[in-house]
C-alpha cells in the first residue's frame, strides 16, 4: 500500500540499509527485515515489554516505535549481548538461577535490566522491582528473575562489563 | 554419581538467552500472511460476506469439503457438536472465524481484512449459566435445547441420611470468573508446502503435535503421512495449546490448496478473542459436618460455561467431569452426591488451562473448611486434620485411588513454616492500629501422570495417556531419546536427561531429547495434566534401561566378565570387585561394529518402551499472609509459604520453578484476571491492559518446603508438578482475605477478589452494622 522509505537501521554495531514502510515498528523492522527474531512480540500493545531493546542505551518498547524513527539511533537487541562465546553477566545469572523457563519474555527482561544497570549499577533490589515491573512473565512468577538480576548486578558492581559497545 | 536430584541448569536455556530461540514466528520470515476477519457479533445468522475482487479471500463456502472438528465422549449423557473451520450459516461467538485473507505481509493482510464485509442478522446472545438455564431459553446448538453439553450425576445410598443426622450443614455457592491462561506466545502456525511431494510441514505453537496432526488430517480427510507437525521453541502453553484450532487446519488446507508457504501469528486481542477460555464456573455446594467437625457428606451442583463448542480432542467434559470425579480433593468423604453440567453458551470455547477445575475444588473445599470450622468453634487446622486423608492407598467415593502421600504432615509444615502463633500475635497487634491483616490455609491433592485408565473412564473417543519413548545410543556413545511428549518450556528436556544419564552411567551433557516432530518422534500425547516427567519420564527409564542391559552385555563379552557383574557410572561400563573397566563409547561402537561377536545383545543399541500408569496424587498445602486495605479494597500478599510433596525431585530448581510459576497464575486467578463480556456477547478484556496479569510488583516470595513420599505409582518416583501452584494458590488467598475481613464478618466465595467485590462486601457489612 504505502511508500516505503529507505533508511539505514543500526543494530548491535551492524548498519542493515532496509526499506520500510512508515508505519513498520521498530520490532517488525528488526525481525522481519534485520532478521534479528531474537526480540519477541507478546503485545503489540506496549504492555507486556517483551519487545523491550535499547535505543541509545534506554529501554524501550519496539513495538510502540516506528523503525523510520530509529534511523541514526545505536539499537541493541539480545543478539549484541554475548561477546562472542562469552555470556554477558545478566544471561549467566539467568541461566544459574532459573530465570527463564519458556523464554519468550527473556529477551525483553535482558534488555531491560541490561538498560537499567548501565545507566545506574548501583540500584537496590527494590528499584530493581520496580524498573522490572514494566515486562510481564508468565512461566516464573518473577521470583527467578530478581534473583538472577540481583545475582548479575553484584557481578556487574564487581568487574563492569567493558563498555565497548 | 547420581544426576537425579541435582538443579542442573537447564540445557534447554543457552540458545533462549541469546536470542536463538525458534518459535513459530522466527520461522516465518518469507511466507505469505494468514489472517483471520472474525466476528463481531456473538449470535446471529449470516446473510452474506462481501470481499474485494481479486484478492485471496476465503469463506466456509470455499471450505466446502471440510469436515467440522467433532470431539467425541461415549456417554449417553455428551452432545456431540460441530465446530465449523469458518462460520456457516451461524456465528456463535464473539471473535468466531468468518473468512481468512491471504497477502504478501502481515500489514498488507490487515488491510484487506479490514476490506471484509460480513452482514450478520444480530440474535440475542446467551452469555451465562442463568441465560442459557433458564425455563424455555433459546438453543445454542439446535441439536442440544437445555443447553447442557455433558451432564454427570451420582450420588450413594446414604447421602439423605447424613444430611438428616447433620450437626452443622455448610452450604455455599462459589464463582470463578472467566480465565485465560494467557501463554506469553500466542497461537501461531507456519504451513510450507513441499512442491516435489506434496506434502506439508506445520510449524505450531502447540503442545500436542502428534493429536494435531491426527485431527487436522481428519478434518481434511487426508492421510496422515502428507502431513509433518512440528513445536518448535514454544512460548508457554498452560493447557491453552493442547486443543486442535480452526486455524490450524485452515492453514494447512490453503496451503494445499495454495501450493505456498503461510503463516499465522495470532495478535493479543485475537488470543483473548479466539483461543479458549476456562474456569468459568458456579459450584453449589453443601457439607454435612458431624459435631467434632467430621465432614460426613458432600452435595454439589457443579456447572461450568463451555462456550460454544467442545474442545478437541479432550472434550467440553473435561472441566465437568473433573469436577465431578474430584471435588472431595485430599478429605475422607463418606457419602457424596453430585451433578455436574457443562453449559454451553455464545462465548469463547472452554479448553484446559493448568489445574482445570481443580482450582474451584479447592477453593471450595478450602472455604467449606473454614466456614464450617468457625461455626462448630473449630481452629481451622484442627478441622482439616480430623479430616485429611491419611491412610493409602486412599479410594475416594469415585473411585479414585490416591498412592502415599503426605496431606496431614505437608499442613503442618506449613504451618509452621508460617508460624501461625506468631502471625496471630501480630494481627492482634495491627488490628488494633486499624490494620487488617489475615492467615489462610489450601491443602489440596494433585492428580498426575494418569494414563490410558483414566481417560478411557471418562468416555473419550480419543484416549490418550501412554507416552512411548524410542532410546539410542549411538556409536560415539551419545545418547538420543525421542519422546512423543512437547514441553513448551518447563525444562523437561534437561530433567529427562539427567534420568536418561543415570540409567547409561554418562552426563546429561551426551543426552539429547528430541521431541515435538511427527516426523522424528513416536506418537505420543504430548505435555499436559501434569504427565510428561511421570509418564515421558518413565517411559525413558524403561527404553535407556533396556539400552543399558545391551551394553552390559556388551560389555561383559568384551571384559570376558558375567554382565550382571558389570555396572554403568561416571562414563565407564565397570566390573564389580576387579578394576576390570571400558569407556561407554568403546563398547558403544563395539556394539555397532563388532555386533557378529554379541549375538545375544544383538546389532545396535536402539530401543523402545512404552509407560502407561494409572496415575499418582502429589499433594501440597498453601499457606499465605495477606493485608486487606479496608479503604481501597486492595489486597497485598505478605508471605506465601507452598509445603509440596512431588515425590522424588529429579532436578529441584525446575521443581521450584513450576511451584512459582503455578502459584503467580493461582494468584493472578484469586485476585486479578477475569475475562468479561458485555451482555451482548462482546468481549470487553481483549488487552493485556485489561485482562490485568500480575507483574513482579504484585507478586510475594514464595517459600518453598519440599516434602518426599516414595511412590509405587510411578516408576521414576517422580510425581507430577505442573498445576499445583495454580490449583492451591486462589484457596489460601480467599481464606487470608477473609480471615483479614474477621472484624466485618464477611464471607468471600468469588474469584477473582478484586477491590471492587471486597469493597462491596466491606460496605454491605458497614451497613448492616449501623442498621
């Protein structure tokens, strides 16, 4: 139906030139045409955060921003979170606690907390609940999650993962 | 070394943490898109659809050859109906498929959905049980006037006469609201079309691939080996994902018919709208209680809302009929009188969803415990333990035979795990600041792992219940287990391998659990009713124990040693009492390459064995603390203590998981989720702004007792866990609320117990306080 628009997409560090249509979201952008499937939709409503990626360094709901509206912004998904190999701190503590159990809502969780943490190491366990009571999980009942957030934040505090990104 | 028992973290959980996870919709990148126009109207006759020329539109018209979806229950007392894939003539729900589109893109589909016409004469929609019951209501179905789909009844000789002899009779009427179990993934199918054979591969959120294929193939009337099901990476079910949808099979007919590949990713709204719905239920209830609080007898008027069709392929009889079978849950119950009714209504279809009917059990037992134990001056711990089961094998007056457990001794650990002195200092003390705080208990029994017995009893055309498991080890000593089985995200694979490990003496690390692929897996049912570790997991015990027995004797020619002398731990096959020993892989491959010299092992190492049980009952009791805030009606959950007994834990972390997992969702069924229509039919929670799951905000810690019966009834000594959290939780929060509300003398039999109602109930007592 409508015009598409070719805008430069920049996610994990990798430039995808993609052509958009202006009311593709952000998420439909990254799944369907950067084929990074790693941010789920639960919603599509802005509600459940599964979607969550960061947008120069905050969290933000894909789902509720056009990708048209991204151009020139560094994107983040779950897929730029590992180095290599080497899990970042937040998905080691969520793989040693149990903080996933289908893993449709991790991703989401991951870049929440991920985004959180770097603008402020040093949250509490309370400010930590509160920030994760933006995303919705159905499998946990959230118990594995703070414990796995809480886990990767002292981990964090401890050796600051290298902010090369 | 023993795996079993160990929290191993899950082998499922590193390709999910980085974003390599495959659901269905990860998958779809390329095919065209499915969508559905459905309905806006609950009930009415369809005058015709009006779609734009030259688009890919298509109507039950189109759909001609298609059979209905007929779910069948040998009782004489089952109305068999038929769920149409598209409407016909009739719509009978709100959200109910009326055409489907197919373009390019998901977008694109919507925009020609929204081109879609349909002129439907509008009837007056029955909503409820007091709409579809009444005297001279309108038919739902023609075929079923009454409006009852399935209706059980019994009731022993002496029920009369223990009401008559009654000290205290306790009638109640309770109300679940109407629930989703809301999977975090929504429904969601990938048909791809193979040009060369003609056959096609459905990629489905589901948690029974090998019935979908059985029920889609019968509804096309095709044959079964045209068509490959595969659960890829499945984000949550709950039972929502165990029933055969329209769209599944209308996926699969437009992509023969089509010759593409199509995708169907299912929105929000639409899995509100469209999936199945539970736990709409009305239980009338009374208890007869002898003076020492002995409950004598038990008569009850069940009536679950069913929607308007009958689930495939366990039937709109699986929430009556559970009902039925187990309202007296975890109690002695001498005499016991019941009917239970499935109603059908122009409302979303009624499928399981975790604990079905179970959770309205408890609470109506949990409630009628604490009802009675007050009027007969009775602490409510006291009245249950006079009369918790405690003898096994337990039958109940259904018949169901309960194997050991721990009902009496899981209450009082949990009681004092609570501490319930001390809690009751401290109400005292809050009461007097103007604080309504309050204790409740649930104990209540879990039946799992139940095989072909169980469902062959309720009448199902379609029994289910076996699980088979085909064990391989290759000649690198890896291990494959392919399970008819599909877990969608309990961590059963890595449970399941850890059994597997110890059976062959190797890691689970060597173990690789296929499952969810027609093509590559045995029949089998599929992950619900909380079966697959009892019965996938005995199903693998037995085929990697059979395995085992060939290496042994592998094994022991090799080592020219006896195999029962010969043992499997820690990688090695070991003869006892010498230092006589071989890597598993060595006698792996001698078992392929060298089979001409181990003629009684035979070539290969590749078995199959079926598990088929009776069932077991893992129990629990809940306990909570809650704060009413008698101003907005608000409940917060202060401390929520869950003592379990599961059996043998095979890895308690995932254990543990389900408990929190069940319990959030028996919370979020005690006081926050409630799916409403309008009284037209219209569905009015169609967000997850409004249907109101709980976040991490509204949900305590959870603290966990673990308690360990050692059963006959399952092989793996494993009993099942997946419902219990869901099935206890709503009974000990209503119990706490009212405890808290003591002051006011109010009683709470609905769920869910939102401000409102609470408020409601906090006025009425103010009012009738002050005349």
């Amino acid at each position: 139906m409508a015009e598409k628009h070719a805008i430069t997409l920049n996610a994990n560090g990798k430039d995808y030139r993609i052509s958009v249509e202006a009311r593709r979201t952000l998420a439909d952008a990254l799944r369907d045409d950067c084929g990074l499937t790693g941010t789920h939709l639960g919603c599509e409503h802005g509600v459940c955060g599964a979607c969550t990626v960061l947008v120069d360094g905050k969290p933000v709901r894909s789902c509720l921003m056009f990708a048209v509206q991204a151009e020139g912004q560094a994107v983040r998904t779950v897929e730029g979170l590992a180095k290599g190999e080497v899990l970042h701190p937040l998905q080691k503590a969520f793989w040693e606690n149990h903080g996933l159990q289908c893993g449709f809502c991790t991703p989401g969780f991951l870049m929440l907390a991920t985004g959180a943490l770097e603008a402020e190491p040093d949250l509490s366990e309370a400010e930590l609940r509160d920030i994760l009571s933006s995303n919705l999980c159905r499998c946990t009942g959230y118990q594995n999650i703070i414990k796995s957030v809480c886990a990767a934040a002292s981990e964090m505090r401890a050796c600051p993962p290298s902010a090369d990104r | 070394m023993s795996w079993i028992g160990r929290s191993l973290p899950r082998l499922e959980d590193p390709s999910l943490l980085v974003g390599q996870g495959r659901y269905v919709a990860d998958l779809a990148r390329g095919a065209a898109a499915v969508k559905f126009v459905r309905s806006p109207i609950a009930a009415g006759r369809i005058l015709g659809i009006e779609a734009p020329e030259g688009e890919l539109v298509f109507t039950a018209a189109d759909l001609a050859g298609v059979r209905p979806i007929c779910p069948i229950l040998h009782r004489p007392d089952y109305i068999a109906v038929e769920q149409p894939v598209l409407a016909k003539d009739r719509v009978m729900f709100c959200g109910q498929a009326l055409a489907i589109v197919v373009a390019a893109d998901q977008g694109l589909a919507e925009d020609l959905a929204e081109q879609v016409f349909a002129d439907i004469e509008a009837e007056d929609a029955i909503i409820d049980f007091e709409g579809a019951l009444a005297e001279g209501a309108a038919a739902v179905h023609a075929h079923a006037p009454g409006n009852v789909l399935v209706e059980g009844k019994l009731r022993s000789p002496g029920l009369d006469a223990v009401f008559a002899d009654a000290a205290e009779i306790v009638a109640l009427d309770l109300r679940s609201g109407r629930q989703s179990a809301m999977p975090l993934e929504g429904r969601g199918g990938l048909a791809r079309y193979d040009d060369i054979s003609g056959r096609v591969t459905l990629y489905a959120s589901v948690q029974m691939p090998h019935m979908l294929r059985t029920g889609i193939a019968d509804t096309l009337m095709m044959p079964e080996s045209d068509l490959r099901v595969v659960a890829p990476d499945v984000g949550g079910g709950f039972g929502q994902k165990m029933s055969l949808f329209p769209e599944y099979v209308a996926l699969v007919w437009l992509a023969r018919h089509l010759k593409r590949d199509l995708a169907w990713i299912e929105d929000r709204r639409e899995n509100f709208l469209a999936s199945a719905h539970s736990r709409d239920q009305a239980f009338s209830v009374r208890g007869a209680f002898a003076k020492d609080g002995t409950l004598l007898g038990l008569d009850a008027d069940l009536k679950s809302n069913v929607g308007a069709f009958s689930c495939y392929p366990v039937t709109c009889g699986v929430e009556p009929l559970m009902a039925l079978a187990e309202l007296p849950g975890p109690y002695k119950v001498a005499e016991y009188g019941v009917r239970s009714r499935g109603v059908t209504t122009n409302t979303g279809m009624m499928a399981p969803y975790r604990g079905v009917s179970r959770p309205m059990l408890t609470l109506t037992m949990e409630r009628m415990m604490d009802v009675a134990a007050r009027r007969l001056g009775l602490d409510p711990l006291e009245i249950r333990r006079r009369n918790l089961i405690d003898t096994f094998p337990h039958r109940s007056p259904t018949g169901l035979v309960y194997d050991e457990g721990s009902y009496k001794e899981a209450m009082e650990r949990a009681a004092e795990a609570i501490d319930v002195a001390a809690f009751r200092e401290r109400q005292a003390k809050a009461r007097a600041q103007g604080r309504h705080l309050g204790i409740g208990f649930s104990v209540f029994s879990e039946r799992t792992g139940y095989g072909t017995p169980a469902y062959a009893a309720r009448g199902m055309g379609i029994v289910p219940g076996y699980e088979i498991v085909s064990c391989t080890m290759d000649p690198s000593g890896f291990v494959e287990a392919r399970i008819g089985s599909s877990p969608h995200g309990q961590g059963l694979k890595t449970a399941l391998a850890q059994l597997i490990a110890d059976e062959l003496g190797t890691v689970p690390e060597k173990v690789r659990i296929i499952s969810g692929d027609t093509d590559a897996t045995p029949y089998g049912w599929g992950t619900f009713a909380s079966r697959s570790m009892v019965i996938a997991g005995g199903a693998c015990k037995l085929a990697a124990g059979k395995v085992a027995v060939r290496l042994k004797i592998v094994a022991a020619v090799l080592m020219q040693a006896k195999a029962e002398d010969v043992v499997l731990e820690d990688g090695l096959a070991r003869v006892v009492g010498t230092n006589l020993s071989l890597p598993i892989p060595e006698v792996a491959r001698a078992a392929y390459h060298q089979s001409h010299r181990f003629p009684e092992a035979g070539p290969g190492l590749v078995e199959n064995a079926t598990y088929d049980p009776g069932g077991t009952f893992s129990n629990a009791c809940h306990a909570c603390i809650v704060e009413v805030d008698v101003e907005t009606g608000g409940v917060t959950i202060e401390r929520f203590v869950v003592a379990e007994d599961a059996g043998l834990l095979i890895n308690p972390m995932i254990v543990d998981g389900q408990i929190h997992g069940g319990v959030a969702q028996g919370i979020a069924n005690a006081l926050f989720e409630e799916l409403v229509y309008d009284e037209t039919g219209n569905l009015l929670t169609v967000s997850l702004a409004d249907y109101l799951p709980p976040t991490i905000a509204e949900m305590p810690t959870i603290e966990i007792e673990h308690l360990v019966t050692i059963t006959d009834a399952s092989i793996t000594k494993a009993k099942g866990v997946g419902e219990g959290g869901a099935i206890g939780a709503p009974a000990a929060v209503l119990n706490a609320i009212v405890d808290a509300l003591s002051p006011y003398g109010v009683e709470l039999f609905q769920m869910p117990a939102t401000p409102q109602r609470i408020r409601a109930l906090i006025r009425d007592a103010e009012r009738k306080a002050h005349g």
